[in-house]
C-alpha cells in the first residue's frame, strides 16, 4: 500500500472519531456519571474504536500521545499527567480494563 493511501486511511479513521459523541441521555452516558469533562471526552475517544462487528473479546489499544494529539494538546509533562490522572479515575470508577 502506498504511503498517500495509508495517510488518507489514517485521516478517515481519525474523523471518524472526531464526530464520535455519547448523548446525556442513553444508558452507557448515565452508567458514567460523575466523570469530570475531560474524562468523560477520554472515555468518548476511547469508545470511538469500537465498531458493531467487533466480537465481545476485542482488545484496543491507545497512546498517551494520541489522545493529546486527538484533543489538540501540547505534549507537556502536565497533559500527560491529566491523561493518566483520567485513565486511573476511569479504571476505578467504571467496569473498564484500563492498564
């Protein structure tokens, strides 16, 4: 595959995810209450990788860095702080696996 088409299929695939939105008012939204904003948009990205064929087992994976990519963020120790800061508040505080 040559690269242009790789970078387009990496373009997609982030788009794809930038229109990515979980409403206030389904049950997964509820289920998650009490998440600050900012860990609530983490847990949105992350949920924007699965797709309705995926198999109950399925495993993603994501960086520090591409979240702060994601959100627009310099890549200062404090941000990733605030990324690990959200992935822990979210591994305690819902039925997520996060390591």
């Amino acid at each position: 595959m040559s690269t242009n088409k790789k970078a387009v299929l990496a373009i997609e695939n982030l788009l794809s995810r930038q229109e990515y939105m979980v409403y206030q008012g389904n049950d997964l939204a509820k289920a998650f209450g009490g998440l600050s904003s900012f860990e609530q948009r983490v847990l949105d990205y992350c949920f924007s990788f699965v797709k309705k064929e995926d198999k109950a087992r399925e495993v993603y994976e994501v960086t520090a860095l591409e979240i702060i990519k994601h959100f627009g963020l310099n890549t200062s120790g404090q941000n990733y702080q605030r990324i690990a800061a959200a992935f822990k508040r979210l591994n305690e505080n819902t039925a997520l696996y996060l390591p």
